[in-house]
C-alpha cells in the first residue's frame, strides 16, 4: 500500500503511458526473475521493492486515462 503523502508524489509524476508500460515490463521481467528463489532467504530487498514499484506504477496507470489493467 501506497501511503498517501507518497501518492501526490506519484501524481504529479511526468510519465505519459508508454513510459509506464515500458517501466512496468522491466519490473515484470525482473520479478520474473525471482520465480524460483527463496524471497525471504536469497532475495533479499530487491524482492519486495518491485513489488512496490508495480504497485505505484499501477496506480499510476490507473489514473491515466484510457489504461486497461
């Protein structure tokens, strides 16, 4: 979850909609990745950080007009 200090940040934010989907494949790649490693154990940050990343760009993606998830 986003907290909501964080969420004007991301608002404001310049990325038109193919920048997202670009930066939104490259987490996805990434995530990939780390299919078959122990998150908790090998992982470590990186891990859960593109979670978070997805997470914004989601958000973002959500209030750009026209984005279907």
């Amino acid at each position: 979850m986003i907290p909501n200090n964080k969420l004007e940040q991301l608002l404001v934010s310049e990325f038109n909609s193919q920048e997202l989907s670009i930066l939104k494949l490259l987490v996805l790649e990434n995530l990939h990745k780390y299919d078959d490693v122990n998150v908790a154990e090998e992982s470590g940050n990186i891990y859960v950080m593109l979670l978070q990343l997805l997470d914004k760009i989601h958000y973002l993606q959500k209030d750009n007009k026209g984005y279907r998830r």
